[in-house]
C-alpha cells in the first residue's frame, strides 16, 4: 500500500469515527460521558471532526484540492435550510 492508499484508508476511517460519535449524541446527546470516556460526546465530535480535517490537510498537500470552498459552503448551507424549512412543513422537523 503506497502513502496516497494509506491515507485515503485513514480518511474513510476517520469518516466512520465521526459518524459513530454523531451517533452516541442522537442516541445519548451532546453531553453524555459514556463509560469508560472522559469527555464528553461533543467534545469528541470536535476531536473526530480536527482528526478528519488533519487527513483532508494531508491530502491536500500531496495534491488533492480539499482546500474549503466559502461559495460552495455557502451553497451547502441554503440548500440544507431549503430542506429544513421543507421537513418542517411536513411535521418530520420540530423546533426543539
């Protein structure tokens, strides 16, 4: 395995940590310490998010173009209000 596979394989493993802690907050919530952890899920969710983005810096340096994007991020972010705004009609989004 060459160091491109290598970090593409901490990439998708980084991916699964983040969805396993966005996890634990749905089921147990932002503050809940789970056995055997010391911080809380939020505080790890920060730590996860940081583990992602250091792989995506390294990427970036050995030529993949990960750098962030404000038009795209901003694009992202109405069109996740569009849904939002729309979940909330249906009644599958509540206010709490």
């Amino acid at each position: 395995m060459n160091r491109e596979e290598m970090l593409l394989t901490q990439l998708s493993e980084e991916c699964g940590e983040l969805v396993q802690i966005i996890s634990k907050i749905q089921r147990f919530g932002r503050d809940n310490i789970c056995p055997g952890m010391t911080k809380t899920n939020s505080e790890r969710l920060t730590e996860e998010f940081n583990d992602l983005l250091g792989i995506g810096f390294m990427l970036t340096e050995d030529g993949y173009k990960l750098s962030p994007n404000t038009v795209s991020i901003h694009a992202k972010t109405l069109k996740v209000e569009r849904y939002l705004e729309f979940s909330k009609q249906l009644g599958t989004l509540t206010d709490d």
